[in-house]
C-alpha cells in the first residue's frame, strides 16, 4: 500500500470514528410550559440550545433537563424569538392541509 493511499484510509477511519460520537445525541420531546407547546429535542434542536449557550455564556455540554426552572424558561423565551420555530409549525400545519 502506497503512503497516500494509507494517509487517505487513516483520515477515512478518522472521519468515521468522529461521526459516532456526534451521533450520541439523543432524542426526546421537551414541554414547553412558557408556550405550552412540545419540542423535539434533536440536533437541530442542540444547534439552537448551543447558541443560546454561547450568547448567554452558559455551559453548552450542560444537559438542558438539569438547567435551573428559571433558565430553561429564559432559553424558550430566547429560542420562540430566534430560529424557525413558527415556521415549522405553520408548514406541518399546511403539509397536514394538502394531503
């Protein structure tokens, strides 16, 4: 085996094993009981909490289940005013519509 083609199955490899563990996030549905409404809690979901962290200067990598009732009411607040969140109700809305 030549030495590009060894340097290309270790990046491979590399690329592989760092998928697996950005797939450990798991999916849950979270009450939203500010907005009485249901989010799912997926990676688009992370993508949302992770710069509400950034821009509020919290942990990112603390679970959102264990925030203070005082910040996860602040982080729904944030996330009904950034995002698509209306958005994707008003399309499942009109997906339901035309079927």
């Amino acid at each position: 085996m030549s030495r590009a083609s060894s340097l290309l199955l270790a990046t491979v490899l590399a690329s592989s094993l760092a998928g697996i563990g950005c797939a450990e996030h798991h999916t849950y549905r979270v009450y939203d009981p500010y907005y009485t409404d249901y989010h799912v809690w997926n990676n688009d979901e992370v993508v949302y909490y992770n710069r509400w962290a950034d821009e509020t200067h919290r942990d990112r990598h603390r679970d959102f289940r264990k925030l203070r009732p005082e910040e996860q009411k602040e982080y729904w607040t944030w996330r009904h005013n950034h995002g698509d969140h209306d958005r994707d109700h008003r399309d499942s809305d009109r997906d339901r519509d035309h079927r």
